[in-house]
C-alpha cells in the first residue's frame, strides 16, 4: 500500500463521506450500490430536476423518483416506476381519450398526486421528496440539484424545441439533438443542503447517468458547478461499454453535441471537473489511451444491473479511490 492510500485511509477511517450527482437508471443504480456498502449518514444523494414536468396535473419528478424508487427496493423491472404496479388509472383516462403514452401506475400517480398537493400548499420540492423518501422507509438524504424551476430543453436538428419527457418518452428518443438548453438554471439556486454536502464530502461521484442529459442539468445550477468545479477528488463513472451505454441515447447524443465517440467524450462532458474517470472493465485499452492531464483512469467491472453486482462494484470503487 502507497503511503497517500494509507494516508486517506488513516484521515478518513474506514469509509469516505460521498455525494453523488445523478439521475434516471444509472444515477439510481450507482446511488444503491453505494448505500449498501456506505452508512446513511455518510452519503447524500443529489439528484436531476431537468426532467421534472406536470403531466395530466401532476408534478411528475421522473429522475428522483426513480432514485426513490431504487434505494426502497420497489423499482419496476426495467429500472423505473414500482415493480406490480397497475394501471387502472391510465387505461380509464385512455378510455376517456386521453393520451396516455407518458404512463404513470397507480402507486406512482399517487406520490405524484401527493407531492403536487404539498407543493401547492408552498412545500419546497426537497421536503416534498424527503417525504416520499421516508414514506418509503429510505433514511439516506435525496436532495434536487434545486427547488427552483430548472427545466431541460432539446434544440433539434430540424429546429423544433421540445419539452424533455417529450423528447424522452413522447417521441421516444428519435430526434437528433443539435443543442440543449436549461430553463430556469439562470435564476436556479441549491436547494438546501446540496451545497454543504458536496463541500462537506470526501469524494464526488458522478453517477453513470446520461451525461448531457442527465448531470448538465445539475451543473447548469451555477453554485453547483463552481462547487464541485473546486473539489479535489470528483470521479465520474462512464455510462458506455464499448462506446455504447446499456439503455438510452448517450453515445448518440454525445455525438451529436461534437463530443468524441465513446470515453473520450464522456471525459470532454465533464471537462475540467475530473480527477477520476472510471470505465469498464471492457474498455481497459482507456486506462492507457485517454491522455488528458491530471486524470486518472481507472478500469472495473461497472454493469451493476443487480444489487450483489452494484455492492461488489461499489467495494471495487472505494478500495480503487483509496477507502
């Protein structure tokens, strides 16, 4: 053992305190696999509210329900909503003519019904989701990026501006994205705590999430990046085996920006924000070929679709970082 591993390890005992900055699928399964090896204390979550929209009226929190959702055991089998759930609801307002194509089961229409009704009463988003969270027996912290109004915005390459979900759920991805934009992010402040938890924390990890579509938004919250920008150790987990993610458009939507096709431009995403980048097993050519200066490069198996998976990688990844 180096003496800077031991160094961390006698500061810091046995575990680093961490926060992680994600959102959708990947953000969730990063933020389980480090919950089961972490103490609830020493880990925060912060997630995405780009994808935030009322649907059918309803608040509709896409990402950090799905966080919710994972961390409480309930997931559905593809990573989202709650596994069982029915769909009474929708095929009622299908019946009625509604179009239904954004689908919400019951269970999950009826935290959203909840969080609309607390927001309504003037409840900020982070304790309407806090509620949620421990609802659902999950003690760890689940923080927005903000409270404030944040709303992702895909340019395409035809010219149409689209709401993200319409993008994302709507037309299911096919549209080509030219540009993106961050309503709100201007005005849009931390929510409470986000702050002290990224500047209080050991390491910042950034989830395998989409990264344009996924952490950007978070990021565009300027005290968040200036943040995290001014942190010594920021690791970021690539969403891509082999140049291509598991599920959704991050290699296409890398492309499309102007960034380098597979870790290359998950490394130019995060720009000047890493001292860390981890990469599948897979790809181990990268630990050698990305030459970016003052980032290390490291190699481990990151599919962490399955709880005992996303334990064993999360081990992997605090023994790597020196824990």
């Amino acid at each position: 053992m180096n003496d800077a591993i031991q160094e961390t390890k006698s500061r810091y005992s046995n575990h680093p305190r961490v926060v992680v900055l994600g959102g959708g699928v990947g953000g969730a399964r990063a933020a389980r696999a480090l919950a089961s090896v972490l103490p609830a204390t020493d880990l925060t979550i912060v997630g995405n509210v780009g994808d935030d929209e009322v649907r059918y009226g309803v608040y509709v929190s896409a990402d950090l329900d799905t966080i919710t959702y994972t961390l409480a055991g309930i997931e559905g089998p593809q990573g989202w909503g709650i596994a069982g759930d029915t769909f009474a609801a929708m095929d009622q307002m299908a019946a009625l003519g509604e179009d239904t194509t954004f689908r919400l089961g019951d269970r999950d229409l009826a935290n959203c019904l909840v969080r609309t009704a607390r927001l309504a009463d003037g409840q900020p988003l982070s304790a309407a989701i806090e509620e949620t969270a421990k609802a659902l027996g999950v003690d760890l912290g689940i923080l927005p990026a903000t409270d404030d109004p944040l709303r992702t915005e895909i340019l395409t390459t035809s010219g149409e501006r689209l709401a993200f979900q319409e993008y994302f759920v709507i037309r299911a991805q096919r549209d080509e994205v030219a540009e993106l934009a961050f309503a709100g992010a201007a005005e849009a402040r931390p929510a409470p705590g986000v702050i002290e938890a990224i500047t209080d924390a050991d390491v910042v990890v950034i989830a395998p999430s989409n990264p344009p579509l996924s952490i950007w938004p978070i990021l565009a919250v300027a005290d968040i990046s200036a943040t995290v920008r001014r942190h010594d150790r920021v690791v970021a987990i690539s969403p891509l085996f082999g140049g291509v993610p598991l599920k959704g458009p991050a290699d296409r939507v890398l492309a499309s920006l102007g960034l380098p096709p597979g870790n290359e431009g998950v490394a130019a995403a995060y720009d000047g924000l890493l001292s860390d980048l981890v990469v599948d097993d897979g790809d181990a050519v990268d630990v050698h070929q990305l030459t970016r200066p003052d980032l290390a490069v490291h190699a481990l198996n990151t599919r962490i679709d399955e709880g005992d998976a996303g334990k064993r990688f999360a081990t992997d990844l605090l023994e790597t970082l020196g824990w």
